[in-house]
C-alpha cells in the first residue's frame, strides 16, 4: 500500500499555541493548518497517502502510575490561566470538527488513548505500507524506528531523524524520564514491569487500548477533499495543490 504519515496533533498545536501567545494577530489554527500542511508537501502525499491525525485525549497511563506528566497542567497554567486554556482547547476541538469534515485525513482521538498510542498501533497495524512517517520531536516515538518502514520526522528541524538503537530508548524511558515527570529509577522486578507497561510503544498496548486503535483503522472508509468548507482560504489553495485539485 502506499505511505502512512502520522502527525502528533497535540504537539503540533502546542506549538501554534505557544506562537500565538507572542503574536495573537495570527490565529493558532491557521499557524496549525500552515504548518501541517507545509509538513505534508515535504514528505510528498498523493490521494493513496493514508494521513492520521493522532489527538491526545486523556491518558490511561495515569491509573497505572498516577505521577505521569503530573506536571504538564501546573506548568501550562504558570504561563495562562485555567479559563485561557480552556478557552484555546475548546477553540480547537471546534477547529478540528470542521477539518475532519472538510478533509481526507483521519482524526483519531478516543477517551484515554494518547497521539503516542496511535502512532504505536499504526506501526504494528500497517506492516504492508510502502514506509509509516511519524511527524514528532516527541523523543519517545524514536521507539517505533525499530520497525523497518517506520521514519521519524522532526517538525523543528524538518529532516527525517537518524536513531541507531531504538531499544536503547525503551530503555532509557524505563529508567526515567524527566519530561514525563517518571523521576525514580524502578528498584524491582514489580516497579520495572509496571514502568515498561506504561512507557514501551513497541509491543502491543493493553488490549483495551489496542483493540480500540485497531478497530479504528479498520473501519477507515475513503474520504474526500471539501476544499470549500476550510476557513483560511490561501492554506485551502495549498491543499488543493497538494491533490492536484
């Protein structure tokens, strides 16, 4: 089959969002569908290109081990306020509504399951395509190089990552990761099995998370551009040149 690209919708935005707090005279979601759709025309899609955009919604790693990114809320509020956050996500999720209508990609987003599940299902899901690109400066999605037609490719440097040892990652993750407020090193069997669940995207997720992610891909039907009823309309004609409309 032809590519799969997967894009990390959250980090993506966060971007935008963080843009936007130093120059509100340009949207975050035009900076957002700018800059996904300048990610696509480097990679080169065609119609046959299955585009994912793998949304976080929640997180079932935190009933695993309730510290896990812990920290992301306290940190994103000493920038804005609890209400401007809310106000800003809210603004997306209406954003995002109308380009899953309007375009041919999928949207992925289901209670529970992070961008990083999808793009690890997608991996172990699409073994036939031609190459799988992940769009993520998220170090933990390096993991996933160790399938062979997997590609990272870094939206801040916008080349594709070279990672000469993705288990080495894992292992790391399982060790500890600042980022993800994991702070202790596992000190037995027990704290090393727990951590390695909740860390490790290369084997399968827990069932009531992978099935989910897979039934989703299944159920993929072919999607159509609707170039008219995108906001932004110089990001549209973009669009429309990336599917020779």
């Amino acid at each position: 089959m032809s590519k799969v690209i997967v894009l990390d919708v959250g980090y993506i935005m966060h971007r935008c969002i963080f843009a936007y707090r130093h120059n509100q005279e340009v949207p975050a979601p035009y900076t957002f569908l700018r800059m996904c759709v300048g990610y696509l025309k480097r990679l080169g899609i065609d119609k046959d290109t299955v585009v994912i955009a793998a949304q976080d919604f929640g997180s079932w790693r935190k009933e695993v081990d309730g510290t896990y990114k812990a920290q992301r809320k306290d940190f994103r509020e000493t920038k804005e306020s609890e209400q401007w956050w809310k106000d800003i996500y809210n603004t997306f999720n209406e954003f995002i509504k109308v380009l899953d209508l309007a375009l041919p990609w999928y949207f992925c987003k289901t209670y529970k399951v992070e961008a990083d599940d999808w793009a690890s299902g997608a991996c172990r899901y699409y073994t036939d395509a031609s190459e799988i690109i992940l769009v993520s400066s998220d170090r933990d999605w390096e993991q996933l190089c160790n399938f062979p037609n997997v590609k990272i490719f870094s939206p801040m440097t916008k080349k594709y990552k070279i990672v000469p040892n993705p288990m080495k990652i894992l292992m790391e993750k399982i060790h500890g990761d600042v980022s993800d407020n994991l702070l202790t090193v596992p000190s037995s069997e027990m704290e090393f099995d727990k951590r390695k669940k909740i860390v490790d995207l290369i084997n399968p997720l827990p069932d009531y998370i992978e099935q989910p992610i897979i039934d989703k891909f299944r159920s993929f039907l072919p999607k159509n551009l609707y170039s008219h009823k995108l906001p932004f309309r110089s990001v549209a004609q973009d669009i429309e040149k990336l599917y020779d409309f």
